[in-house]
C-alpha cells in the first residue's frame, strides 16, 4: 500500500501547480510509514498516546483546546 500510495502522491509526478500540496501528503504518507513499520512506535499509536519526544504544549497546539477551538471556528489569524 505505501509504494501504490508514494508512486500516486510523490511530488516528482504531480503537476507543478500541485507540488506544495504533494510535497505535504508525501510527508504525512512518510511519517505513517515510519509510525507503524516500526513496533515500539505502532504500540504507542494504537494506545492513543502522543509520539515520543512531544510534548504538552505540542499536544496543546495539535489536539488541546486551541485544536478543538480551530476545529470549530477557524484559525483565528485568518
């Protein structure tokens, strides 16, 4: 599945108005790819924990009340 999804998301194929976005998804479909090949890290995962090395405040931005807070109104910069 991660070579079907890398050959279909890598930046080198897409079109060069869609590059950044490639670029993006092709980091996301990395990081997975690192999270469940590697078993510590999948346990981590599957237990709902956050990823080793993070922090509260990281927690706080990605999945705190400012996440919940974006989720429903929006950034607030913007």
């Amino acid at each position: 599945a991660y070579r079907a999804l890398s050959l279909k998301y890598h930046p080198d194929t897409a079109d060069a108005g869609r590059r950044d976005a490639a670029t993006r998804e092709m980091q996301l479909l990395n990081e997975a790819y690192a999270i469940l090949r590697d078993p510590a890290r999948r346990r981590r995962y599957d237990a709902g924990l956050p990823p080793e090395g993070s922090n509260a405040w990281d927690l706080f931005w990605e999945r705190g009340l400012y996440g919940m807070f974006v989720d429903r109104f929006g950034e607030p910069w913007r």
